[in-house]
C-alpha cells in the first residue's frame, strides 16, 4: 500500500536543531521529498534525495534515509523563526511527479 | 516568470451549489497537476494533465468532479453538487516535464473550499 505518516507537531527553540521524521511504506518508492509550506502560501520543494542514497546536505538542511527501514528525516540546524512552517514528506516512484504526501509536521519556532 | 495562480483563494458555498476552480500554470509547461488537502490530512493527488489530456485520473474522488484543460494552457476544476465532504485546500501545481529530475512541482498557493 502507499502511505506516509508523519508527527503532527514540533516544537524547537530558536537557534536548536529541529528534526522532522517520516516513515512510509512503500518499498518501490525512488524519490522522497520535502515540502514547506508557509501560512498563506503555496508547497515550496526544500530538497529530495533518490532511494538509493543515504543522506544529502544542503545548506542548513540535512536529508537522512534508511531504506531498510523506510525512515526518511529532515534535520533543519540552527534553527530561526523564519522555519516555521508546515513540512510535508512525499514519495514517487521512478520520479514522476504524482506524489504521495503525508499530512505534515507543522514546525513552531520560539525564542 | 510568474508562479502558478489559482483562483480564487477562498470560496464559501452552501451543500448542493457549484463551485469551479481555476489553475493558470506557469507558462509553458505541459504537466498539471491537482492535489487537494482535507480537513488536516495528507495532501493527496487528484488528477494529472499532459498539455489538454487527462494522463492519470485515479485520484479523482468522483463523478461530481470535473477537470478540464481546454486548449492546454489553464485548467479549471468543477465541483457539481458540492458535499460538506469536498471542505479542504485544493492545490495546483505545473511542471515543465513529468519527472522531478528535470523539472520539479511549482504549486500554487491553493484554493481553501468550504461547503457549509
């Protein structure tokens, strides 16, 4: 079956690394991704790493995956309140753009 | 270049009433895309559009809604009779290919629906 599932909420203090998981259960997915999405605003593409990868860093942002596991996690470091946010995870296979969401972290930052 | 627009932004219509929801893509690219979150849950995909043509339509809930790309270019989305059921965010999105190694999902900001 496809299904992603995430936690609903976290919580960070500014400046704190925030850890955001995900575990889905497709076997066959290839890519698996991050979304944010900002009040008000549409779903903004952070990163996405191919299933045969084990981690991808970008900037602030580091991607984590263990396919044996189908555990996926987005690391955000020092975290600011510019990063609150809603985080979606998604996978597709062989990258095509029909994706499968979860229902996504909702990110709060405070001072 | 501008983002994919979806219009409107809000709509509040009574059960039983009609409602059309309208994308305009980026220009030029060919893929569309409707996706839809409700009530709090995961984003789940609708239907997808290669220029004029309905590629994958299994995403569709039912028979009272309706897609259509008329000429290729912006897509609109008919909701006819709308159920309390259809309330969510219904988002668009447009890519130039249908594969995100060489073209990602641009989404636009979404349209909130709510069915009273």
């Amino acid at each position: 079956g496809e299904d992603v599932e995430q936690s609903l909420f976290l919580s960070v203090r500014e400046g704190d690394s925030s850890v955001i998981n995900c575990t889905y259960t497709d076997s066959s997915s290839t890519y698996l991704y991050w979304y944010k999405q900002e009040p008000g605003a549409g779903l903004q593409l952070l990163t996405y790493i191919f299933s045969n990868m084990d981690m991808k860093q970008d900037q602030r942002l580091t991607v984590l995956l263990n396919k044996k596991d189908k555990h996926l996690s987005l690391r955000i470091a020092d975290t600011q309140t510019g990063d609150s946010a809603i985080y979606f995870c998604a996978e597709s296979k062989r990258g095509y753009n029909k994706l499968i969401f979860g229902a996504g972290t909702r990110l709060a930052v405070h001072p | 270049e501008a983002g994919v627009t979806q219009f409107p932004s809000h709509s509040v219509i009574e059960k039983g009433q009609t409602v059309t929801l309208r994308c305009d893509p980026i220009s030029g690219h060919d893929n569309l895309y409707w996706y839809r979150r409700v009530m709090g849950k995961e984003i789940k995909f609708l239907l997808h559009f290669v220029k004029e043509s309905k590629q994958d339509e299994s995403g569709m809930p039912n028979n009272r809604f309706l897609a259509e790309r008329t000429g290729g270019t912006y897509s609109t989305l008919k909701v006819q009779p709308a159920e309390l059921e259809d309330s969510g965010v219904y988002f668009c999105a447009s890519s130039q290919e249908g594969v995100v190694e060489n073209s990602p999902l641009h989404f636009g900001n979404g349209t909130r629906l709510t069915v009273t």
